[in-house]
C-alpha cells in the first residue's frame, strides 16, 4: 500500500515547512507520497476532513482538539502530527477603528475578518479588547479566505482582520493599518499552527505519522536557516493568497517583512522539538483559543483534558 497522504493548508507563513518538504524532497526521502492543497479558508479544510477528501492539515494548533470534540464543527478524531511553527498572528485595524487606544470613543461594533470557525483570532481579540479602557465595541467575526482578508479591510467592509503572517504585513503594504495586537504579547513563542490527520490513519497505517513528523522537523529547520529565506518566501509566494500582489509589491512585502521583524521569519520556526509536545503555557494558549473560538454555549467541552490527550508534554 502507498503511503499517500493529502494535506491542505491555508498557503500562509505557517505552511512553509510543508511547501519546503515537498519542494526538496523531504517527503519522498521518507517514501511518502504527499499531496498538497492550498484551501481558501479552515471551513473548507474542516468539510473535507469530514468527508474524506483530505487525510490531514496545517492548522492553528487548537483546531485539532475542536474537530475531536466536535466543538462548533463536524466532529473528525484528529493526531496531531507535528507543530510548524509559533507566535504567527496579528490583530490589523484600521486607524478608526484603533482609536480606542488613544482614549477616544470606540465604535459600538467592531467587525474583524478570521480565517473562519476556530480562528485563534477570537482569542487575540478578545485579549485586546480585555486590556482597552472604557466601553467594549462588541466584536462580529466575519467569515473569510485568507486571500479577502486584506482586499475586504482595504474597501472599508471590515474594521480590521486577525491574519497569520505575511497578511498583517501586507496589509501596511497597501495603505493605513495599524497592527494593534499580536499573539506573541498574549503567549511568547505560542504553538502557531499544526500538522494533523485524521486519527484512523496513525491506526491503519503504521509509521506514517513518526515518517511525516521527521519530514516536517527537515522542512521546518530549512526554513528556520536564514540562508534559506529567499527560498522560503518564493514557495510561500506561489500560493493562492499572494496571486493580486504585483512584483513590486511581493519585493516591498519580503524587504518590509525582514526590516520590521529582524530575524522574525527564523524564529518562528526554531525548535528543539521532535514532536507535537507542549508546554503548559503552550497548552493553556490552546486552551483559552479554544474557549474563545466557541463561546459560551460549548463551556461543557472539557477541552484541557483532550489538549491532554492529543498533546504530550514536552
């Protein structure tokens, strides 16, 4: 039998480990037969995981444990394969919308783009929210694909966007954005994205998963190594979200990127970490995106004990 797997991800910074395996052989020297699929949004991964269509995804790393609970979304037993990398998001706003920050009255709702259900968005927004003085806009989350993020906030149609790296990036690119938040300030080094397959899989076909995760720990200190990172960004910018940047734009991205972040790109990727552990502040970064992302109607799930479960310690 073919040791075939199918992964989708989102073609965002956290999928450049998977894009580097496939490009330089990582998979194949692990005798893998991987395909890749760039998805609009986590929607649309999370439906072809219930239907079968996908075997596994990179995904924000509390999505694993909603899909195994069935927590706001169709209930699909997930193994967490292997983290990818870490601290990965921003919380963009438009210079309206981020007044509040300067003491001024906040509008009474604030609308936020996400990459869909389970987005640790929820979580970042309602951590900045927490921290603001005065009266609370009340957020509405705006259901998109990581390639509207940037176009809706430019028209004016959202007040801002929680995006995973490059898109707060791009955002500054194309006109006034203040990034008002990231996810390393709530969690520094937080587990950013993940890995997965559906749980069947590490029963049925033994080895696959220690074979992608040791494939995945290849791609992730490849692009770790900043002799690397023109590299990282070519195959980054081949993907789906990036196809209405012009040339000059993904030069201006790459320059920005490094200027701003200094040697952000590696360290999202650094790891000594052979495996999906986690630490307890990694865990309990989970924990909270999870609790935000499903609110109060899914206060039931015991969503520590099934970190628990799918996460070993680290």
């Amino acid at each position: 039998m073919k040791n075939t797997i199918r992964i989708s991800h989102l073609g965002l910074l956290e999928s450049a480990p998977l894009l580097a395996a496939q490009a330089h052989g990582f998979f194949a020297q692990e005798k893998l037969e991987v395909e890749l699929h760039c998805d609009l949004g986590i929607a649309a991964i999370c439906g072809k995981l219930s239907d079968e269509r996908i075997d596994g995804a990179c995904l924000p790393a509390q999505m694993p444990v909603l899909l195994s609970l069935g927590a706001g979304v169709a209930r699909v037993p997930m193994e967490p394969v292997f983290v990818v990398s870490t601290q990965d998001m921003g919380l963009v706003l438009s210079p309206k919308a981020a007044v509040q920050e300067k003491g001024r009255q906040a509008p009474p709702v604030l609308k936020i783009g996400v990459v869909g259900h389970g987005s640790p968005g929820c979580h970042l927004v309602k951590s900045w929210l927490g921290s603001q003085s005065g009266p609370k806009p009340e957020p509405v989350y705006v259901s998109l694909a990581a390639s509207q993020l940037v176009h809706f906030f430019d028209e004016g149609l959202i007040d801002g966007f929680c995006g995973m790296d490059p898109m707060p990036a791009i955002a500054r690119l194309r006109g006034e954005a203040v990034v008002a938040a990231g996810s390393a300030t709530l969690s520094p080094r937080h587990p950013g994205s993940v890995v997965a397959v559906r749980a069947e899989l590490v029963t049925d076909r033994p080895g696959l998963a220690s074979a992608l995760a040791r494939a995945l720990q290849r791609g992730r200190e490849f692009c770790a190594n900043p002799a690397n990172h023109d590299k990282v960004w070519t195959l980054l910018l081949s993907q789906n979200p990036y196809g209405h940047l012009s040339e000059d734009d993904r030069i201006a991205l790459v320059q920005q990127f490094d200027k701003s972040s200094g040697n952000a790109l590696s360290s999202r990727f650094e790891t000594t970490k052979k495996t999906a552990g986690l630490d307890a502040q990694g865990a309990r970064f989970i924990e909270l995106a999870c609790r935000a992302a499903t609110g109060i109607s899914e206060k039931h799930f015991d969503f520590a004990a099934e970190i628990n479960r799918l996460y070993r310690a680290a």
